[in-house]
C-alpha cells in the first residue's frame, strides 16, 4: 500500500493539490487551516514559477493556446491602466500560474495526473458531504465549529463538510467550497473532464449522485442536459432508474417540510414573477444589463462595479451579465476566447461541444470570474487536452 502512494508523494502532486486548495473559493484559509489566500497564491507563483522555468516546461504548450493567454494578459494589463484598476493585475498573476500548471501537466507520461487530482478532490466532497448531510437529517451531526466566509455569512463546519446553507433539520453540502452552489458547479466541470478524458464511471457515479445533497438547482439542470446528450443511446435505460430515483427523494424530503422546499420548492413557479421559485438570478442579470449599457465597451471597471456601483444599485454579483458590466464588450470577447477556441474544436468532436453548452449554463448563474485560479485553471486544461485530442497529440509520452 505505502509503494501505490509513493509516486504521489512528489512537487508536481502538491502543486495540483495546493492550486485547488489555496484560496476561494476553498475555505480552508478562513478556517485557519492554511494561511491568508494572498500568500497561499505568491507561494504558488513561487513554486510554479521555478519548477517552470527550470524544467521549461512552456514550450509544450500549444501556441494557439499561449497566444490566448497571453493576449488575456496584455489586455488585463490595459485594463488595470484604463480602469486603475489593480485587480485585473490579480487576473494577470493568476493566469501565469494557470499557464505554468498547464506546461507541468504536459511535461510527463501521464497527462491527465491534474484531472485526476481535481476529479478525486470533488468525488471526496461530493460523498464525504453526502454521508454529512444524512446524519445532519437524522440529527446525528451538529456543527464542530463556525467560521466567517468572504461575504460575511456564517459557516459552519460539520467534519465532513461545511456550508453557509444549515437549517432546521437539514444543512446543504459545500464540500470544503464556501457554497454549496460552488460545489456543484465544480463538480459539473469533475464530470466534464473525467467523461470528456478519463470516463471513470465510478467517479462518475459518485459525483452525480453525491452532488445532489447541494440541493442546487442549477445542477439539477445541467446534470439533465449532461445525461441527455452523452447518453443518448441509453436514454431509455437510465429514464427508469431516475424516475425511481426521483420517487425516492421525494420520499425522503416528505418527512421535513424545508428539505421538501429546498429539493422541490424550487422548481414550482412563482405566478407573480412567472420565474422558478429558485430563480434568484433573473433579476440581477437585468440589473448588470443596465449597468453595462452605461460603459458597454471597456465597462466601469472591476473593482468600481464591486464597491461604488454596487452601494448604490445592490448585489451585482453571482450573474452572467456581471463581466459585462465590470469589462464590457472587449473584456467578455476576451474572458470567453478559451470556451470559443473549445466551441471551434467542437466541429470536429461534438462532445467539445456538449461541454461549452453545460460550461455556458453553468456561467449563466456563477459567471466566470478571473479572481478565483480554479477558473483558468480548470476551463483551460479543458481546452489544453480537447485540442490536444482533436490534433491526435493527446498520448504522446513527454517524459515518463
């Protein structure tokens, strides 16, 4: 048993380790278990930064893939100038090192050793919160101890998992995310990369059936058009176990009122606003609307739609039309080149193209924001073995 963890117990395994770990939306340094976000990310900088250049592991990134980063950097740098603005240099920072893990991943035989990392990583939430969320129905799990999440609100953890969302009787699984929402969205991009490079069918399994104790209903939603279109041939077969499935949760949420309402509550329309009782998203995607239309070519800036224009028009967060507002045109046409790029090499293999679509409906709700790594970090090794597959490179051995 010790030799099967001895290969894992080198730099590169860390660094894929520590890259999901070091900050939001993880919350393990607001638990104390690691240091402040910010340090977490200069020694990651570090650390990749020397490993990279020592071994150069960038000349194995394809050039397509390089000029896009690069591009991505040149425009943040503008932006940070134009806006004065110095988050988009957080953008800047953030994308090195996604580039720096990218050239790592490709320096040796294994090249899926990161997917890998990450899709274990979210299977582990995804079920260790699952096994939490039934003991916290039963009352057999109570809160260890709390903790203040990035926004202010209230965590709590339970040992097996935390989470902002804890109510009588029940608490929906987050896994070690500060949501339960960023969970789910995390683990829809675990299923993408490990069907798309991997397909793990046990890790599958696990992470469609331990997700659900998020209770998110934009999983809910994406995980139906995953089935849809990757299994198309056995539609017929899995529709039965579903159905059953269905019953049976509906069955468990019977016995507390705000499971029921949390699980089925949410998909019941609202005849006032004739949205979902879950929709908590339409009206701030109106609202980043207007507010992109006041600058919609460089948009007002990063940090002034976050501070002074959110004081005084409310939450604009957490919405599609947020890069919008805060980048305007030229700064969306450049975030979402990586998920264009992928739509392109979907002409050639229609799965690529199954995953944009799930990808978009996921931004739809958790837009995509450059200040979390696990964005550029996780849409562009998508990207980087998608182009790899289509161009029959994928499994040509580097180094062992």
């Amino acid at each position: 048993m010790f030799k099967a963890i001895i290969p894992y117990l080198k730099l590169r395994y860390f660094l894929y380790f520590f890259a999901l770990v070091a900050g939001w939306p993880c919350v393990f340094y607001l638990m104390g278990w690691l240091p402040f976000y910010k340090t977490n990310y200069i020694l990651l900088f570090v650390l990749t930064g020397v490993v990279t250049l020592s071994k150069f592991t960038f000349r194995f990134v394809p050039k397509i893939i390089t000029f896009i980063i690069l591009l991505q950097i040149l425009v943040w740098t503008f932006y940070s100038l134009f806006h004065i603005d110095s988050s988009y240099l957080t953008r800047v920072f953030l994308l090195i090192i996604t580039f720096s893990i990218l050239g790592l991943q490709l320096n040796y035989k294994n090249k899926f050793e990161f997917i890998n990392v990450y899709n274990y990583w979210l299977a582990f939430q995804a079920i260790a919160g699952s096994i939490g969320f039934i003991l916290v129905i039963f009352g057999l799990l109570k809160p260890i101890s709390v903790f203040i999440e990035m926004d202010g609100r209230t965590g709590y953890f339970f040992g097996l998992f935390t989470t902002n969302a804890a109510f009588e009787g029940f608490s929906r699984n987050a896994g070690f995310y500060d949501e339960p929402g960023a969970l789910a969205f995390w683990g829809v991009f675990a299923l993408l990369l490990n069907k798309l490079f991997i397909n793990n069918k046990k890790i599958e399994f696990l992470l469609l059936f331990g997700l659900i104790s998020t209770l998110s209903m934009a999983f809910f939603i994406q995980v139906t058009i995953y089935l849809f279109l990757f299994y198309k041939k056995q539609r017929k077969k899995i529709l039965l176990p579903l159905i059953l499935f269905i019953l049976v949760l509906k069955g468990l949420a019977s016995f507390n009122e705000g499971l029921d309402s949390a699980i089925f509550g949410r998909f019941t329309v609202n005849e006032e606003t004739g949205t979902f009782a879950g929709d908590n998203r339409s009206e701030l995607m109106e609202r980043c609307w207007r507010i992109f239309k006041t600058s919609p070519v460089t948009g007002v800036g990063a940090t002034n739609l976050a501070t002074v224009v959110s004081a005084k028009e409310g939450f604009v967060g957490a919405n599609f039309f947020t890069n919008w507002a805060s980048d305007g045109i030229i700064g969306v046409v450049v975030t979402y080149m990586p998920l264009l790029l992928l739509l392109i090499i979907g002409q050639r293999k229609r799965q690529y193209k199954y995953a944009v679509l799930i990808i978009f409906l996921g931004y739809l709700q958790r837009p995509y924001t450059d200040t979390q790594l696990l964005y550029p970090l996780t849409l562009y090794t998508l990207l980087l073995f998608a182009y790899l597959d289509v161009n029959n490179s994928i499994y040509q051995p580097i180094r062992k």
